[in-house]
C-alpha cells in the first residue's frame, strides 16, 4: 500500500459499512486505514478480510492522526456526533443518509459543516447510479427541454424487520429519503408536499405506527411537479425507476435484471430474468463511482455533492411527508 492512498477509515462494520470496505479496497488512490464497530466481533471479522486494524473505541481514529477520511455507516444516532468530530479533527468525511432523525440534532452542526475545512458529504448513492445519473445529465443537457413532471418508483422487495421499523424514523425519513434527494437533483428546492398513506399489507408497519404504501407529490419552487411512489414489499422484487417527462420528450431509467436475454415459450412472451435482490447489488456500482467521486472531490479540494445541507433539506421534506400523511394537509417547506 503506498503512503500516498487515501487512508480511510470505516465506522460500522454492517451492511452498509461492508459494501464501503469493499469499494474502498477496490479503489485505486485509496486504503482502508482501520475499521471500528460498536461489536468487536463484526470489526475484528471485516477487518480480518482486509488485513487491516480494528477497533470498538471511534475515538482512536480522530486522535491517531493516521485517518484522512472517515467513512460513516453507523446507525444514524450515531451520524452528527461522528460528522462533527470529524470536522474538529481535520478528517474528510463521508456519512451515510439520513443524517438523524431529528432535524433541530441536525442543524445544530449545520454552521460548523458549512465552515468546515474538509469534505463532508451525504452517502446518497443513488445520483450516482449510471441510469438515474444518465436521465438526469440527459434532461440538463436539454433533451426533453423544460422538465413538467418526474416520477419516482421506490419499491422494497420485502419489509425489513419490526425493531427495524421501530427505530428507523419512519417510511419517509429511512425510505422516501433517497428519492426526496433524487427530486432535489432534478428540481432543486421543494415549495410544498402532499402525501397519501396506507399500511394495510405489512402488519409490523401498522403496529408500530408507520405506513408501507406512499404517494408524495411535491412542487418545486421552480414549479415543477414531482411523484414519488414509495412501498416496503413489492412481490416481484426490487423496483426502482426513473421517468422524466418534459416539452420536447420523455426519458425513463428502468430497472436492472442480471442479463440482458427475454425469453419467449409456452408459459409467456417477453419474460425476462428477475429485478437485481436489493440495494446492495440494484446499486452496486453507484456505492462504487460515490467513493470514486469523494476521493477525487479530497484531492482537486472541490466539495463534492450531496453536502451535509443536502442531507438536512431531505430530511425536511422526510419530515413536511411524514406530516402530510398524518393531517391530510399539504405541508410548506421552509428552505
Ligand atoms: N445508502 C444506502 O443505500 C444505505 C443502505 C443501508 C443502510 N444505510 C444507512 O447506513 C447506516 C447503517 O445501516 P446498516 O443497514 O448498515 O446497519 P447495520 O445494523 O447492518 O450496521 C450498523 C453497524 O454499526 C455498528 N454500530 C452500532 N453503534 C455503533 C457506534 N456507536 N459506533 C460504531 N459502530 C456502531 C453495529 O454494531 C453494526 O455493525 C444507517 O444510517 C442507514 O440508514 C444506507
């Protein structure tokens, strides 16, 4: 490993934290520097698979002076504390979306992010998706000239678990998110939301308070208008898609299937191979090119986006969704 790499340390050893590691050992230009989770075991496993140090105490990596960059895929409680620890130590930092639950925890380090002498940037893989990243270069190179109307599809092919949903924020502040962000590349800030919500198919959903079934409508202070349609469970897996519609056209990023080859018989026309499982392999190579982009944002001393704001207007319009759903109001969003 050369001294030169970027040295990266990992915080999280989970699912998240995983797919980081790996991105980080296949990057040219960079280097996992040590790895730290809450349990010894998840650690000591991930960092075994790369020959690397391990920790369970966070702080050796603000004070080892070993750390360039950290990257944050620990629960989200944990997010602002580590952000700003980082941005006292000097250390670039990639966190994971959202940046809390709680947008007055959120901004309380807004100022001291936005002073900040390194990069801190929110993990929003998805603008770095080739098709959602492809429409959306399409739409401002001005193929489908003014853009009228986007739509979002955001399915989970299975719910994740009750004590998930219990701590998780909510459909729209864990879920929803990722496509607020999507709207906000597109369109920019958001003026108002409108949100329909159901929870009559995953049981653990309605006992816990939260919906499974979503349909926000937003409008941008520009005026366009954006759908985002958001389930926990879709039975035929994976469904995530993009449609920008606009005066002179229409651009739609579909969703992945492992080959390429349809398949006609007796049974059906036109079928093809099943959707990509999950986000961690629909969005393998988004996970990848945002790594990619951070390293190259540290080097050529440019912010990389999305930025800590980015991830606090998300997290506001999680927060105007959350509340239209529950008043039948549309909510107006202070930007
Ligand atoms: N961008 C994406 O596609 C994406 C996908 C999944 C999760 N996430 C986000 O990543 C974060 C982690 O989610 P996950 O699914 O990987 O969770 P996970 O539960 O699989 O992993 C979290 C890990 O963090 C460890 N941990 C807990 N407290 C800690 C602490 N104080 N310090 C260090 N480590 C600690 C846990 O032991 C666990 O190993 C969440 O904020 C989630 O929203 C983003």
């Amino acid at each position: 490993m050369s001294s030169k790499n970027l040295r990266i340390g990992i915080i999280g050893a989970g699912r998240i934290g995983i797919v980081h590691s790996g991105s980080v050992a296949d990057t040219p230009g960079a280097e996992i520097a040590i790895i730290a989770d809450a349990v010894e075991e998840s650690a000591a496993k991930l960092a075994g698979q790369y020959g690397v140090k391990h920790t369970t105490d966070v702080s050796e990596i603000f004070k080892s002076g070993d750390v360039d960059a950290i990257i944050v895929g620990s629960p989200t409680p944990t997010h602002v504390d580590l952000i700003s620890r980082a941005v006292d130590a000097g250390i670039h930092v990639m966190c994971e979306k959202p940046v809390d639950l709680d947008i007055n925890n959120a901004l309380t380090i807004k100022e001291k992010v936005a002073n900040a002498k390194t990069n801190v940037s929110i993990a929003f893989n998805r603008r770095f998706d080739p098709n959602f990243a492809a429409v959306h270069a399409r739409y401002k190179a001005g193929e489908i000239g003014r853009l009228q109307q986007l739509v979002l599809t955001s399915r989970d092919p299975a719910p994740p678990p009750r004590a998930y949903i219990a701590v998780s924020g909510g459909i729209f502040r864990d879920q929803a998110i990722h496509d607020f962000d999507i709207a906000r590349f597109f369109v920019g800030d958001i003026a108002e939301v409108s949100t329909f919500a159901s929870n009559e198919v995953v049981a653990d959903a309605k006992a816990e308070g939260d919906f499974d079934t979503a349909i926000t409508n937003l409008r941008s202070v520009n005026g366009e208008l954006v759908t985002i349609i958001n389930t926990r469970y879709a039975s035929y897996g994976y469904d995530q898609r993009v449609e920008a519609f606009g005066e002179k056209g229409m651009l739609i990023g579909n969703n992945l299937t492992s080959t390429m080859v349809t398949s006609f018989n007796a049974n059906g026309a036109d079928q093809r191979d099943a959707y990509m499982p999950f986000f961690l392999e629909r969005y393998a190579a988004s996970y990848r090119k945002e790594l990619q982009l951070f390293i190259e944002s540290i080097q050529t001393g440019k912010q990389l986006n999305p930025t800590y704001e980015d991830g606090c207007k998300a997290l506001i319009i999680a927060d105007a969704a959350t509340e239209s759903a529950k008043s039948g109001q549309v909510v107006k969003v202070k930007n």
